[in-house]
C-alpha cells in the first residue's frame, strides 16, 4: 500500500456497494448519494485523509434508548456541536467499522448499538484547523447508547453532552435536525 492511498481496499469497495445501492429517501439524498458514488469512483483515494482535499468520512449520531436525547460531542477543532466521527482508518474494513470505531472512541461508550445502515448523507465545507482537508463528504450512521450510558470526552472533544432530540443546541439546529430525525425513523 502506498502513502497516497492508505485506506483498506475494502473500505473503498463497500463504500461504493452502500452508496450504489442505498435507496435514498429523498431527491436531495438522492443527488448527494450520486455526487458521493461518483467521487469515490473517480478517486481511488477518495476515501483518505491523504487524498484529494474533499474525501469520504463516516459518522454516527447516537441517540438514548427511549430515543428523547442525542449524544453529541463539541468539536475541538470546530468549536460546534456535532454527532461523533471522522475519517475512515487503514483498519476500517468498512464504512460502519469506521462510524463504529468513532462513535465508541470519542463517546467513551463502548457497547453503542450501531445500525447497519445508512441513514443520511451530508457534504461539507471546513472551518477551522483542518490541515490540507477541505470537504467531507459524509456517509452517516446510527447508534442507541444503553440505559445509563455515561459518556467521556476525548481528546477531539471540549464536552460531550446529552441533548433533547427536539432542543438541538444552537447554531447546530439546521445541521443536525435532518440526521437526527432520519436516525428516529429507525424502528429496531
């Protein structure tokens, strides 16, 4: 494996098989589900932090176990509140192992219940100390943390908190109410 594309094959393969067939709930969706196959197609490092400066990343949003509060960690670099993730790891055989592996390291709870699908897309500019990453193109995840769950904030993190699902904090309320309202329309 070269320095320019260190994420695992298989990554790059299943990203491309989730987005090829995720059926998309919307024509917005729709449009960036296209957008997001097409990058990684045309870009066998789409999927790196050493790729192109607009790459794949993987998120989970995690939500309680009555489904009433999101878990979301301010980011220290962006200094907002997001849902936990980041970029996909040579280790990451896929793009849930990759949201997995996020949502438990920056969480601190290690038993999240992830689901295996996708539950929403997102593309993003970058604000703040980013290095050369400029754009992610974000392929999302859900998660129900146990009963009791207590989270610990890590070093990407300046707090991590639990939120009403329907008092996002503000400045954050027009990025995280479509993919909270998509993880609630998970019924398992």
């Amino acid at each position: 494996m070269t320095e320019r594309h260190p994420t695992a094959p298989a990554a790059r393969h299943d990203a491309i098989d989730r987005l090829t067939h995720w059926p998309a709930p919307d024509p917005q969706q729709e449009q960036l589900r296209r957008e997001l196959l097409a990058h990684i197609t045309a870009h066998p490092d789409g999927l790196s932090k050493a790729g192109p400066p607009d790459h794949l990343t993987a998120s989970l949003v995690v939500l309680d176990d009555a489904r009433q509060r999101v878990l979301l960690t301010l980011h220290r670099r962006a200094r907002a509140w997001f849902q936990f993730g980041g970029h996909i790891e040579h280790d990451d055989a896929t793009l849930w192992h990759a949201a997995a592996r996020e949502g438990r390291e920056e969480s601190g709870i290690d038993d999240l219940r992830v689901f295996p699908e996708i539950v929403h897309l997102d593309r993003h500019l970058l604000d703040g100390d980013f290095g050369t990453c400029r754009e992610h193109l974000d392929v999302r995840f859900a998660a129900i943390a146990p009963p009791g769950s207590v989270p610990d904030v890590s070093t990407e993190s300046l707090d991590v908190r639990w939120w009403p699902v329907d008092a996002l904090p503000s400045g954050s309320r027009d990025d995280l109410t479509p993919l909270v309202m998509a993880a609630l329309r998970l019924r398992r």
